[in-house]
C-alpha cells in the first residue's frame, strides 16, 4: 500500500520567509501528486496537482510544487509568505489509476506578521 | 463559485446513539464520498457514491456505516451506533467524474464528538 509523508508538522514563519514543505510518497509506478489547504475554519481547497508534464508545477497564490521522481518527493515552496498563508497543508497521492487519494498528515503553517 | 456545504458542523452524541451527517455536494457532480480524520492524523477515505451505489469503501467503513442520496441534492452519512473512536471531522467530497485527473471539491467538515 501507498504512504504519504509530511515531515514537518508544524512551521512557524515570519512574513517575507520562504517556505518548503516536504512530502515523500511510496509508490513506484505513475502517481497523480496533489497539495491541498485548509483555511482555518474552511475547506480543503487544492493548491495544485501534477499528473504529468513539466514536474514544477505553478497553483494558486504563488506555491509551487517540484515532482522529483528519482526522490519519491513532491515538495511545496513558496519563496515569500504572508500572514494570510496560515493554514494546514496536506500532500496527497493517488496511483495505479485510483481515483481516491491517499493523505499525508498535514503540515500546521504558522505566519507571523 | 458553488461550494460543497455540510451540515452540522458540529455534532455531540453519546456513544451508542445514532449520527446523520449531511452533505450538499456540488449540483452537476456525480460522485460523492467522505473521508475523516481523527484528531492528529491522515485525512483517511471512507466511500465513494455514484448513481446510488458505493463504488468503493476503504476498510474502515464496515457494517456500521452506511451512505444515502435521500433526494436530488443530499448526500448523507450514518453512523448507527457511535464508538468513541468515531470522533473525529468528517469531510464531504464531490466531483464531475469518477477519474483520477478530476478535481475532488471538499465541503467544510463535520466535526462529530462521540461522549
């Protein structure tokens, strides 16, 4: 079975930091990569995903995502953060044509103004 | 931009009782499914939905759980007989098609409290 790790669970930052949140998958055949964010008190909202193609992949408000196959990793970076990026980040993977991902645990973002 | 809405967003029961959770998913998807996640770790998936039957369940929806599309816009969960490991947030998903490329959209959450 595939697993999901996210190895830092909880970051706290300053406004203007970088940030790279890590993920390793376990799988060794063609996987469909995901980064999700939870908002405080809202919903899991993708970030941006890769299925195939270019490996660095752009989403939405200035994250993006490196597919590092040799790696297993799909690492989030965000080269300034803001306060407003305070949220729980969850790197998923689905594999083998399945349609249900699996979760890591999720990375707690803490920016301080 | 249309959302997925749950309902409650939080419900306390005690253990033994019976819990509905309630979904609206988006109004064109066609497949629906729940995940949760206990306090402090995976966001785990629980069951697919399509056309009225469970396309997939994962091992942890066993004979306690069950999933309804009562009318043309709800999406339910049930829980028969609560245990006090079932606490944790339950998450609503829908999506356009069943296939790996489409966007799952997640609903807000419930968070169920078993006492």
């Amino acid at each position: 079975a595939q697993s999901v790790s996210q190895h830092n669970h909880h970051v706290i930052l300053s406004e203007a930091a970088s940030l790279e949140l890590g993920c390793n998958y376990s799988y060794g055949g063609t996987v469909n990569l995901f980064w999700y964010v939870q908002y405080p008190g809202q919903h899991l909202q993708l970030l941006l995903k890769y299925f195939s193609g270019d490996p660095l992949v752009k989403g939405i408000k200035g994250f993006e995502a490196e597919f590092i196959k040799s790696k297993f990793s799909f690492n989030l970076r965000k080269p300034s953060v803001q306060w407003s990026d305070t949220a729980e980040y969850f790197c998923a993977v689905s594999s083998g044509g399945s349609y249900i991902p699996t979760f890591g645990r999720g990375t707690s973002l803490i920016v301080h103004p | 931009e249309p959302e997925v809405t749950q309902t409650p967003s939080h419900q306390v029961t005690q253990m033994g009782q019976e819990v509905i959770l309630r979904c609206v998913p988006i109004s064109n998807h066609l497949y629906f499914y729940w995940y949760r996640q206990i306090l402090g770790q995976k966001v785990e998936f629980l069951v697919s939905f399509y056309n009225n039957e469970i396309s997939e369940k994962s091992e942890i929806f066993d004979d306690q759980f069950s999933v309804e599309r009562p009318d043309g816009s709800n999406f339910t969960l049930k829980i028969r007989s609560t245990k006090l490991e079932d606490s944790a947030m339950y998450f609503c998903a829908s999506s356009e098609e069943l296939a790996e490329h489409y966007e799952q959209y997640f609903g807000p959450g419930t968070r169920l409290t078993v006492t």
